[in-house]
C-alpha cells in the first residue's frame, strides 16, 4: 500500500492529508507562484526592452503549462510520486532519488531565505530602518516557522487566499503610485542592447517567476481528486502570466530604465511604505508553503508506512516541529549571507528551476513514451518539444550559473551580516 501513495489509507486516521478540491489547490498554487518573482519582472523589461521581455513572459508561461500538464501525467502514471526524489528513484532508482531529494530540498531551502530577506527589506522600508536588519531577519525566522507548524495543506490553503489578495493589493499600489508620479526624465526602450550575462539574467528572473512545479506532485498528493489537477493548473498558469505582463508593462512604463527591483520601491516613500506593508502577507505565505513542502518531503521520509505519518502523538508532532525549525535556521544564515537577491533568485533559476520547471518534465515525457516516439506525426512533434524542453533546461542551466556567478563576483561592497538598511 505504501508504494500506491505516501499518506496510505486514510479511513481512520485523526490528520487526513487528501482533502483538496481543485480550486483551493489552484488559490495555493497560485499564491506559490505568483509571490516574489513578480516584483523582479519590471526590471527584466528595463534590461532587455519591452519587445523581449513581453516575448519571453508569454513565451515561458505557455512552455510552463504544458511542462506542468507532463507532472500530472506522470504523477497519473505513478501515483506513488509524493516529490522530486520519487520522480527520480522512478527514473535512476536509489541514486535517483537521493539527487532529486537534495535537489529539491536544496532549492525549496534556497526560496525560503529569499523569503526571510525580502522581509527585512519590507520592514527597513515600513519602518524607517528602526533598527538592526539581523533582528529583522530573526523575527522573520520566527514568524514564518511558527506558521509552518500546521501539517496539512488544506489549512494553509485557506491562508493563501489571504495571501493572493495581498499580493494583487500590493502591486496595484505600486502601479497607481507610479501612474500618479511617473519618472521625471522618462525612457523606454523596445530593444535594449546588453550583454549575453546581463540578458540571461532576465531570463533567470522570469523562469524563477513560474518556478512552483518543484511542489507539484506533493500539491496533488493531497487532492480529493488527482484527475482534476489540469484545471488547477489551467486557472494558475492564466492567471499568473496575465498578472506578470499587466505588472510589468504597468510600472516599467511609468518608470522606465531606473525601476527598481523588488518594483515596490519605484514609488515615493509613503506609498512604498503602504506597498509593503499590504504585501507582507505574501512574503510570509508564500514562503511557509515553500518551507511546508520542504518538510513535508523529510517527514513523510521518516515516517512513511508507520502510525506516526498520521497521528497526533508527541514524537509526530516533536518532529514535524524541530523538521520545520532546522530548515528555516539554515534559510535565515542562506538570507543573511547573500544580500543581493536578484543575484541569488538568478542563481536559484540556473541551478534549479532550469530543472524542475523545463529540463526534467522533458525528460519524464520521453520517459513516459518510450518506444512510441515515432509513432505518428503528432508523437513525433511532441517528441522533438520535449527534446528542446530538455536542450532549454540544459542551456539555463549552464548559461545561467555563468550570468549569475558573474553578477555575484561582480557585486561591489558587501552587505551580509551587517545591520545596515537594505531597503
């Protein structure tokens, strides 16, 4: 039973784990996905022009949802897959599953710091830099471990509908703000000429835009119904790319080149103060579901096929805890020590949403077809898609650690560990 499907039979359990309905996947899904990597999307458009930019936003959302639609396939094919490490025992057996394991936890721990220091940005903005960004970055810690506590997703669902409207405010402020006092010395550019490593770097911010497939399999782990994960998906990917053009287009056009990054600071002071303090919501929600899947991978782990899985005991609920804790003490050190974070989510994107996102769902395709390649024409296109699916993700990845590593080196003046203002 335990191979069918990580939470087992659930008839008599005290924490039932597949209680999801399709929309309330979607409302998490979407508050996963649009959080952080919309505020970077402005000034991608300022780096590359806006002919590009709106090009590469549309372009990767449509290769985004057919990348997701292969998850489910596969997930529909092998219902026991709870995260990346299954997916990978399924394709590479035990050394399989060890790589897609420390991938996606690597990854998902890597988010959560960004999550952790977006916060202290937000609270040196609200407050006027009251006081020292580490203990920013320590009430952060704490805020979002202590709501990483509940174990099953269909309570956080409920917090992310919260979060989703927190966002949407956020941005809309910001767009008001900026339409309401534009740029003094106005200047767009359609095209813009730059280096491949600056280029890329947009391109890296727009991929860590769409990066929720990491959490996917463990989404529809927890579906009433997994057969109706392509509507969750369909309602997420058209909302998401609407979202990121709209915004983009919006505040780039009233900033133009000096937009800021997160885009919450192209406005004056005070509306830059109501920005993040309408957007902290997000900046918490997100990054607890970010931190829940992390868990939620360690703990069905442990426990997988024993009574501590679903019951309310001490050890269960002991571990669940301390699980939560380690990961966002290792977030918080990633947060305070790599201050620049269009740098990091760059970095992030090549290492692994190039992956997660593009790469691998090519490669389950080919997987799952195998032997049927050439079948008819229509397979054969489908096979040479997911053929450039996979050389993509091979050619974010590599040239994507070259952009960001470069950026990394190239940083002057360093702000980690300090209690100096980063908003």
């Amino acid at each position: 039973a335990a191979k069918n499907d990580p939470f087992g039979d659930e008839e008599d359990n005290e924490v039932k784990y597949r209680t999801m309905r399709w929309w309330q996947a979607s409302f998490i899904m979407i508050a996963e996905t649009i959080s952080l990597g919309i505020l970077s999307l402005p000034s991608v458009l300022a780096r590359v022009g806006i002919v590009p930019g709106i090009i590469l936003i549309i372009g990767m959302g449509i290769l985004a949802t057919y990348t997701g639609y292969v998850l489910g396939q596969f997930k529909a094919a092998y219902p026991h897959v709870h995260n990346m490490a299954d997916a990978g025992e399924v394709l590479g057996g035990r050394i399989g599953r060890e790589i897609g394991g420390a991938a996606q936890t690597v990854f998902l721990i890597f988010t959560m710091g960004s999550h952790i220091l977006t916060f202290t940005i937000a609270m040196n903005a609200i407050t006027g830099h009251a006081t020292c960004t580490i203990v920013w970055g320590v009430v952060g810690f704490i805020i979002l471990w202590l709501f990483t506590l509940p174990r099953t997703l269909k309570r956080v669902s409920y917090l992310s509908i919260g979060s989703f409207i927190s966002i949407i405010g956020a941005v809309f402020i910001t767009m008001i703000g900026v339409g309401v006092t534009p740029a003094r010395d106005l200047h767009l550019d359609a095209t813009v000429k730059t280096s491949l490593a600056k280029a890329f770097l947009s391109v890296s911010n727009i991929i860590f835009a769409y990066a929720g497939h990491v959490a996917f399999f463990s989404f529809i782990s927890e579906f009433k119904d997994p057969s109706e994960f392509p509507k969750a998906l369909y309602l997420l990917q058209v909302t998401d790319t609407t979202m990121y053009l709209v915004v983009a287009i919006v505040i780039y056009r009233y900033t133009g080149t000096q937009v800021a990054s997160p885009a919450l600071g192209s406005t004056g002071n005070v509306v830059m103060r109501v920005a993040y303090g309408i957007a902290l919501p997000t900046i918490l929600l997100a990054g607890v579901i970010y931190g829940h899947v992390a868990a939620k991978y360690i703990y069905v782990r442990l426990f997988r096929g024993t009574k501590h899985m679903s019951s309310r005991s001490w050890l269960s609920f002991g571990s669940w805890a301390l699980i939560t804790l380690i990961l966002w003490l290792i977030a918080w050190v990633i947060a305070e020590s790599i201050p620049n974070f269009n740098n990091l989510l760059a970095l992030i994107s090549a290492l692994f949403a190039s992956w997660f996102t593009f790469g691998l769902s090519g490669i389950f395709w080919l997987y799952l077809n195998y032997g049927w390649y050439t079948r008819d024409w229509r397979k054969m296109c489908l096979t040479g898609l997911n053929c450039v699916i996979v050389g993509i993700g091979v050619a974010v990845c590599g040239i994507g650690l070259y952009a960001s590593g470069k950026a990394i080196h190239d940083e002057e003046g360093s702000m980690s560990w300090t209690c100096g203002d980063n908003s």
